[in-house]
C-alpha cells in the first residue's frame, strides 16, 4: 500500500505541472485501478462460468431397439420425457425443446433391424454433437443400450474441429454387455453394444452409426456388474476393462473414485451410460432382463450424483425403462429417482 501511495504521489506531482484538471482525475484513475482489491468485480459478468451458472441440457429421444417386430420403436422414452421435464423444471434446470430421432423413410424401408438401429444411432450422434457444441449437457432418452453407439460417437465429434474427441465411458449396467457374435449364448444384440463400441465385433454397425474410431477399452468402466456369460469375462478382463463391484460403487469407495481420477486424466468427454436393470429386479418390475440382487434406486442416489459432479461428464443416456404397465408406478418411480439424482449432480458442478 505504501508503494502504491508513494507511486500515486509521484504522477500528481507530475500532472500538477500541466495545471489539468482533467488530466489529474484521469491519471488518478489510472493509477488506482491495479490496486483495487482483489474480486471486487462483478462476479456475474466477469465469471460466467462460475458455479452461480444454471445449466443447460439438451434432451434427445432415441426409441429404435433392434428387437424384431412391434418392438424395435419402443415407448420407453416417451414415457419418461414428461416426467423429466418436470424435474428440470423444478430444478431450475433450463432445458431445450425436445429432439427425437426419426429414421428417413428410406431407411425405414431398409432390411435388417440391426442394420435400421445403426441409421437411427447416426441421426442421435449427430443431434448430441449439436447439443454440446451448443454448451449444453446431453440427456439421451434411450429405448436400450444399443444407442450407447450414437451417444458416443455424438461426444466423440463435438469438439471444435473435425479431429475426434478421445471418449471415455462409465457403463452402469448389471450386464456387461460385452459379447460378440463368437461369445454370445444368446444371439441378442443388446448384449454386444460396448464390444462394438470397443472395436470387438460388428464394426459395420458402429462405423454407420459414426463411431470412428471405436473408443479404447482401457478408457471404459463398469460398474455394478453381476450378470456376465464366462467367455464374455473373460474377454471383458483380457481387454483391461476397469471393473467397479456394487459394494465399491455404493460406498464411494476407492476403487470408484481412483477410477474415475484416473479416466478423467486420460480422455477429453465422458459419457455415463445407465440401464436401469441395474437396479434390483423389484425396484424396476417388467424389465426386460431382470437381474436380484441389485440396489435399490434410493441406494444408487449417492454414486450417481457424485459421477455427474465431474465436468468432464458431457453427456447421460438412460436405457431400458420397462414398457409394460404392470408395476410401472414402481419402475417409474425408480427411473426417476435415478435422473434427478443426475440432475442434482450436474447442478452441485464447481466452476
């Protein structure tokens, strides 16, 4: 403070010579400026990025399975838009207009309802770069994991130029979901979709889905696993896949958090992936493949806020809310549980 009396002093001293008034009141200011207290600027415009931000998102429906039959547009997101719009609206979360993905009549007509799954992928890649090029955080309404492959590939070109962003993925599932044609028991494409996000198997679909290059299996961690085909473990530990048990993920533990460090380090844009069988078989009534032994949605509140935390996660996909009406007053209620804890995870971020 001394210094900085004697330094206003010194340029009076010379401005005093000049007889201008105007001049005085110009260097006083001048002089002044630098030494005025540290923040005393308006937080509001000098920081828009702090924490007072409210965030933005983006939300897209992709309904297409690759299930034959009635099945392959499901109802899922449908059902689920409305009741997250509510809870952005009560959050406080500004939200755009919803964006869902619509296959062109041609590719309706095209053979091949795994081929069809990877057309509509493409259409949701290229709505989820839009969204975050936009600055706003990516909710893909999922009809089930298949879609993880445009969910990606959207983050994986959202960047600034056409070079592709390096994509990590946190995969909640209680399956793997890590087969390929070889490994498989059961012939189903839902239970293939990170292998082919990794590069495994069927890089035709990932390829006319926009995912290129696949992602790398040492930037995927899964968590909550408890349903997985031996030779799809096997496969799954060979490829140095980053595994988090239920118990690690339900405590915050070190595992988790160690993971998550180090996954944050490594790539540019995270996107976490949650099936909602995860949850216990009773928690999520007429899904698909239920899985005992599970958490409950209120258990899962505590580790799904924490991962939305991180800045580095740009985009959510939930997938495989149950269709059935049977005990779906439950299963919604789960869902729900599960995406306003997201929710309140992204609004709880540090600038």
């Amino acid at each position: 403070m001394k210094q900085a009396i004697l330094l206003i002093l010194t340029v009076l001293r010379g401005i005093m010579s000049t007889a201008s008034v105007f001049s005085l009141g110009a260097a006083v200011c001048l002089v002044l400026l630098p030494v005025l207290p540290a923040g005393s600027e308006d937080k509001a415009t000098s920081d828009p990025a702090g924490g007072s931000a409210v965030p933005k998102i983006g939300i897209v429906l992709q309904p297409y399975t690759a299930r034959p039959g009635p099945d392959e547009v499901s109802i899922a997101p449908g059902l689920l838009y409305p009741e997250v719009v509510r809870i952005l609206e009560d959050a406080g979360v500004e939200h755009a207009g919803l964006e869902r993905v619509e296959r062109t009549p041609d590719e309706r007509s095209q053979y091949g309802v795994w081929h069809r799954v990877s057309l509509a992928d493409a259409h949701l890649g290229r709505a989820v770069a839009s969204t975050v090029r936009q600055g706003r955080f990516s909710l893909g309404l999922l009809g089930n994991c298949n879609s993880s492959w445009g969910m990606l590939a959207g983050l994986q070109h959202s960047g600034p130029s056409s070079k592709p962003l390096k994509v990590g993925l946190i995969w909640i599932d209680a399956h793997g979901d890590f087969n390929t044609p070889e490994t498989t028991l059961s012939g189903w494409l839902g239970g293939m979709p990170v292998s082919v996000a990794a590069g495994r198997s069927l890089f035709r679909l990932r390829l006319k889905a926009g995912l290129d290059p696949a992602i790398s299996t040492r930037d995927i961690i899964m968590m909550g696993l408890r349903d997985v085909d031996p030779l799809e473990q096997v496969l799954i530990d060979e490829s140095h896949i980053t595994t988090v048990s239920t118990e690690e993920m339900l405590s915050h533990g070190p595992r988790m958090k160690e993971a998550l460090d180090r996954l944050s380090r490594q790539v540019d844009v995270i996107y976490l992936h949650i099936d909602l069988d995860i949850l216990d078989a009773t928690a999520i009534p007429g899904s698909f493949f239920p899985v005992p032994g599970g958490p409950t949605a209120t258990q899962l509140v505590g580790p799904i806020r924490f991962l939305m935390q991180n800045p580095k996660v740009k985009a959510l996909g939930v997938a495989s809310f149950p269709t059935v009406e049977e005990g779906r007053k439950t299963s919604m209620e789960s869902a729900l549980t599960v995406i306003r804890a997201a929710v309140r995870g992204l609004t709880e971020r540090q600038p």
